[in-house]
C-alpha cells in the first residue's frame, strides 16, 4: 500500500515540482534515492508545457466491502462491536476453495451496498479466534450480528446461495 502511495504521489507531481525539491541529508545520504529522483526528473523533463502529467489519477469513490482482521483486539472491535451485521470468512492463503469462494462472498456483500460488513481471518495467522469459533475445515463463514452467531456455512456455495445467504443475515 505504502509503494502504491509513493507511485501515485511521484506520478501527480509536475516536472516544476520534481525540480524544486529540497536536497535533505536524507536524500542526499541515499544514493540510490538520489539517482531514481535525477532520473525521474530526466524522464518528466521532457514534457512540453502543453504536455503536462494529470494532478492527481483518477479514481472511483469505491468503498471497501471487507476487512482484514488483525489480531484479537481488532476482531471485537470490528466485528463484536459492530452495528452492522457482520460475515466472517475463515480462509487460509494455501487453500483453493477458500480463493474461490473469497472473492464470490465480496461480491455477495457489495451488492448489499453497506448494510453489512466482511471480516476475513486467516486461520493461520489467528489460530486462537478460529479455535474460538470452532471452524474445523476452511473456508468457513460465520454470520454475527450484534456480537452472536447467527448462521454460518462450511466449503462453497454458488453465487445464488450466497445471495440468499447474505439476505437472510440482513434481514434477520
């Protein structure tokens, strides 16, 4: 994410700005710095005036369907204490049902445009919460609401059952 941010601020600077930036020690100590920010300034000093690089990427004001969970802390916080109803996927990055049914479940909840969240918990890395929950075998997925399960799910579902899945935590 921080490189995605050094790219896009890099990329929304003018050749007028490249050139007007201060020689700190920090730049000047890093060599290596010094000569991506000369050559960067060789590359954007060849626009004309009427060929200008854009102020900032464009961009859609698309929000976040899911979160990943980042310790137990985090985990009540986001999702026990949550208003919204929350879905629970418990993957694991080894697992081939888990990358199928991922981005299926995101779309399932995108489509309820806000009205409730996705908190995704690898179990390797949070053994502890899906010992808690009981999740045996990955993907799992435990609806919540108002820190209780509701519902939950073990392995894949076609998007349609997903939907109604998904509704039926809403509605609840």
């Amino acid at each position: 994410m921080a490189h995605r941010l050094l790219v896009r601020r890099i990329w929304t600077l003018s050749a007028k700005d490249i050139r007007c930036l201060p020689a700190s020690p920090a730049t000047t100590a890093s060599s290596s710095y010094s000569t991506s920010l000369q050559s960067s300034t060789a590359r954007v000093s060849f626009l004309s005036p009427s060929r200008t690089l854009p102020r900032s990427l464009p961009h859609t004001s698309r929000r976040e369907v899911s979160f990943n969970v980042q310790d137990h802390e985090d985990f009540t916080e986001r999702v026990i204490n949550s208003q919204l109803p929350v879905l629970i996927d418990f993957h694991a990055q080894w697992c081939g049902p888990c990358k199928i049914l991922g981005p299926r479940l995101e779309k399932a909840v995108a489509k309820q445009q806000g009205r409730v969240a996705m908190a995704k918990v690898d179990i390797d890395d949070h053994t502890d919460l899906a010992i808690e929950y009981g999740v045996s075998a990955v993907p799992t997925v435990i609806a919540m609401r108002g820190g209780d399960v509701v519902d939950h799910f073990v392995g894949i579902k076609d998007d349609d059952e997903l939907d109604s899945f998904v509704s039926k935590i809403i509605g609840q």
